[in-house]
C-alpha cells in the first residue's frame, strides 16, 4: 500500500489556564465554530485533546499551511483583553502516516512525529509557529517559519480575523459585508496585518507541494 504524504497540525492553546472557568467553555465552543468551518472547507479531522490542545490531520500537504494559518488567525481574532487577543502554539509536519486510524490519537507515521516533536520544542522559545517536512525542504522551513512568526505575532484580532477570510477566499467588499466595515477599512487591516507577505509566502509553499 502507498503512503500518502499528509500535514499534521499539533497545537495548544497558550497560557489557557489564565481563562476564567466561567467563560472557559464558551470560548472553547466559539474556537470549535471556526474549525467546524474549516472541516466542511478543507475536509480535515481533527481532535481536541486534555482540554485545550489540537491535532488536525490535513488530506494532503498542499493545504496544510492554509489550514494552519487559518487556525491561527482564527484563534487570534477572539480578543482577551484591549486589542491583544488569544493565541496557540502550533506545530505543522509533513510527511507520511504508517498507521491510519479513524481515531487521531491511535494513528502514528512521520507526519505525528515531527509535529508532536517541534510542539514541545516551541514550548522552550519564543516561537509560536513552525512549519518542518522529512525531505529536502526541512532546513528551509523551519528558518521560514521564524520569518513567519514575526509577520503574524502581533497583529491584532481585527487583523486576525480580516487575514482568516482573506485566506478562505473572501473578497474585501464580502468581508466587509461580514464584518461590518467599510472596504476601506478592511483593505487597511489587510496591510498592516502583512496580507502581501503572508500570501506571497503561502504562495511559495504551494509551488513546493503541489504534486506531492
């Protein structure tokens, strides 16, 4: 049988145990809204696990940073304070699954591996997101995520959530419809969230993948 080559997303949810118990379950049932959305777009599965870590499995390894990046941007458009919102840690791996199990946390192949490894990695640094492959590009992408990181770090959950449909493929006069704005207003969001960069680079990444 060949193994297909996947992205698994490994991630937590940072400093959770500041949210109030009152609001922890809302909060939590409003992140799950966005990656119910994204399980209908993109047909992952996913698994929340102890609470407030994730495993995402991808259907293949060109869609895999679209995916991380929309959890991220998702997660960081609920704001928990004045325009400083929530955040995860999130790990992506490329590569193969050996065993394949309806059930994420049974399942196991180079693609868990390199995740689960670089999540526990982050946990020591400053780094919030890392992207790593088992193939020539491994090098390239974990330098490119630090890149990443200082592009989508602290944009604010304006930003966050104008960059979440943008990169679901909404125009600018549909966001603004969604959200309320004026075009304007979302066309300046999308810059100073560094929508040029970030696209530029996804962009990239699914050149590298797209016949893997």
């Amino acid at each position: 049988m060949k193994l297909i080559k996947i992205g698994i997303i490994t991630a937590d949810v940072i400093e959770s145990t500041d949210i109030d118990f009152e609001q922890r379950e809302k909060i939590f049932a409003q992140f799950n809204q966005g990656i119910e959305a994204l399980k209908e777009d993109y047909q992952i599965e996913y698994e929340w696990y102890r609470g407030d870590a994730l495993q995402v499995k991808t259907k293949d390894c060109l869609t895999s940073l679209r995916i991380a990046l929309l959890i991220k941007f998702w997660i960081k458009s609920f704001e928990k304070e004045a325009k400083k919102s929530y955040d995860i840690r999130l790990s992506l791996g490329l590569g193969k699954i050996e065993i394949n199990k309806s059930q994420l946390s049974l399942s196991d192949g180079e693609a868990f591996r390199i995740s689960g490894r670089n999540l526990d990695s982050l946990k020591s640094s400053k780094q919030s997101f890392i992207v790593d492959s088992n193939d020539e590009h491994s090098n390239s992408l974990k330098i490119e995520s630090l890149l990443l990181n200082t592009l989508i770090d602290n944009i604010t959950p304006i930003q966050s959530i104008v960059l979440f449909y943008k990169l679901r493929g909404f125009k600018e006069e549909e966001i603004a419809k969604q959200l309320k704005l004026a075009q304007s207003t979302v066309n300046q969001h999308s810059n100073s969230g560094n929508w040029n960069a970030i696209s530029k680079y996804l962009d990239y990444f699914e050149k590298l993948y797209t016949n893997v």
